[in-house]
C-alpha cells in the first residue's frame, strides 16, 4: 500500500499535517498520486479554503481520534 493509498482511508478526517516549514489542520478532503486537499477552518476574511499539498513535501501526518 503506498502513502496515497493508506492516506486515502482517512478522507473526511481532521488531520494534522506536518511539512518541513509549517502545519496543517483541517479535513482531508481527496487524495491522488501526488497531491492531498485539506479543507482548513474558516479564515477571517476568507472562509473556509481548501490547500493542495504536495505528498512529497509531508513529512508526517496525525490522524485525530473521533
């Protein structure tokens, strides 16, 4: 099973996703080969908006517990 696929199972989670420079939290929202979306909350000003990450560029993820 690849990274794409095992994130995959946890689409519709909050999810913590650490990258070399910063953090994501939001919702995972779809999953390809080499990109994730994640819904973060609202931004003031903004709403919510969903981010395209790299998978490359992920250096771990935390699944929260339901």
């Amino acid at each position: 099973m690849t990274f794409a696929e095992h994130l995959a199972t946890y689409i519709g989670r909050e999810l913590q996703v650490f990258l070399t420079v910063d953090t994501i939290i939001g919702v995972l929202v779809s999953v390809n080969a080499n990109f994730a979306v994640i819904r973060v909350g609202d931004v003031p000003g903004y709403g919510t908006q969903e981010i395209t990450v790299l998978l490359s560029s992920i250096s771990y993820v935390r699944v929260q517990s339901v």
